[in-house]
C-alpha cells in the first residue's frame, strides 16, 4: 500500500466572480511523477498555487504530509521544492549569494548550502559563474539556477512548472534522469508542461484538466485505451474539444501572403 503524499478534496477557487476550479478530487501516492496538464486557464497553476499556500480564499481541503494546510503554519514548505514557469529571481546577487539565501530559508546552515552550490553548479555546468551576478546570466544558466534551488534541500515533493525551458539537450536529459531517480527514492514529482511528448515520457500518471475539472486520470498507456488516440497531443485535443488546429494554421498561412 502506498503512501498518499497529497490530496485535494473537493477544490474550489473563484476570481472575480468567476469559478476557476470546479471541484477537484485526488490523491498522489509518494515517488509518483504526476504529469498536470490543460489548456491556458484550465486552472493548473491555480492549483499549484493554492498547494503552495501563495493562493488562499479556496473552499475544499488540501491535505499535504497527512496535514490540512489551512491548520499549518506553513511548516510543510519546507520540504517542498518549486520551480515556477516565470521565476523573479534577485539579480544584483550572485549564484553563490543567492544559492546562500536560498538555503537558509529551508534551514541549511551555511557551510552546508555553500557545499550543496558549488557541487551542484559543477554538476550543471556552471561552476565558472559561481561569484557572477544573476543579472549576467543567460536564459539557460538562469533556468539551472532555478532548479538547484529548487532541490538544495533535498525536498520530498517538487512542483515543476515548463521546467526545461532554456534549456540545452545534455541538461534535459540530466533533469529527465534526475526525475527518474527522485522517483525511485520516494519524491514526488508535480510536473506541468505544454510539451506533450515529455509529459507522456516521464509521467507514471498523467492528469488532465479542462475547464477547472478533471476530465482524464491515469497512465499514458490507460488514457490512450480509453480515447483510442496515439499520442498525449491528440488524447488532450480529443478531451478539450480542441480539433481545429489544422484549419487554424492553414488560415494563418493564408494571413500572411
């Protein structure tokens, strides 16, 4: 039997009058890479954000390490990690300084942060930019950036929102591996993406939501049976109702001749 990690009951969440959550039921078990995908407003970052407490003024209950968040002190953030699609970082610091800062909010002393830094911006390949400040950092150098501070503490679930863009191929290839590992160790992994063909590779459990509902819960290989579709790409169109894509794009070519 495994452990549920997390789970939702319930969620509801309005902005403005309007419901962007409509009641969302589920539960992740420990060491699952749940790939959550949807369209543009379909309320996957709402989600997120209502998990990481940066969200409130939600109905349901969202139960994190066996505890409803709303009867914590936020105590659980700890052991989370997060990289979010647009990242402010503050530039002015260097890696180093900013690697510090990072690990001291999640209680690393400091000996142990600067250990931590210096080893894994060697592993990603920007050891020489230690001491250089963010503001000089390329898009990709900045994407790696963001995730050693995602798991310098070594968290037990990681919420990861596009988290390879900038990206070059080696580096995507070392974060689909790392995922593999995390998972085999027991992490959890809340993986966001519009690039289908990686959500249907890494993910053990894909979760699709259209419209502020779950409309599709399962494997790749379960979803696929059930739509009768070859790829993640048509089984999301098939679910979205979005079938036009063709017609779209032979009319923008038009458009512009």
């Amino acid at each position: 039997m495994y452990e549920i990690i997390l789970e939702l009951r319930n969620l509801k969440k309005q902005f403005g009058g309007k419901e962007v959550l409509k009641g969302v039921d589920l539960q992740v078990k420990r060491g699952e890479i749940i790939g959550y995908i949807g369209a543009n407003g379909a309320g996957k970052s709402t989600t997120v954000k209502i998990m990481l407490g940066i969200v409130d003024g939600y109905e349901g209950d969202v139960i994190i390490f066996d505890k409803n968040i709303k009867n914590t002190k936020g105590e659980y953030k700890k052991k989370i990690g997060y990289v979010p699609e647009v990242s402010d970082v503050y530039e002015s610091l260097t890696a180093m300084e900013y690697l510090n800062f990072i690990g001291q909010l999640y209680d690393l002393d400091l000996d142990t942060s600067t250990i931590k830094a210096k080893e894994l911006m060697s592993l990603f390949g920007i050891e020489d930019y230690l001491n250089a400040r963010i503001s000089t950092f390329s898009k990709g150098m900045r994407q790696k950036l963001i995730l050693i501070s995602s798991i310098i503490h070594n968290p037990d679930i990681l919420f990861l929102d596009e988290p390879l863009s900038g990206l070059d191929a080696n580096s995507v290839m070392i974060v689909k591996e790392l995922l593999e590992i995390f998972a085999k160790e027991g992490k959890t992994i809340f993986y966001s993406s519009h690039i289908m063909d990686v959500v249907e590779k890494i993910s053990h459990r894909i979760v699709l939501l259209n419209n502020g509902k779950i409309v599709a819960d399962g494997s790749f290989k379960e979803l696929k049976e059930n739509s009768h579709e070859g790829s993640l790409e048509e089984i999301f169109n098939e679910m979205t109702g979005f079938n036009n894509h063709k017609e779209i794009a032979d009319k923008i070519a038009m458009a512009i001749k």
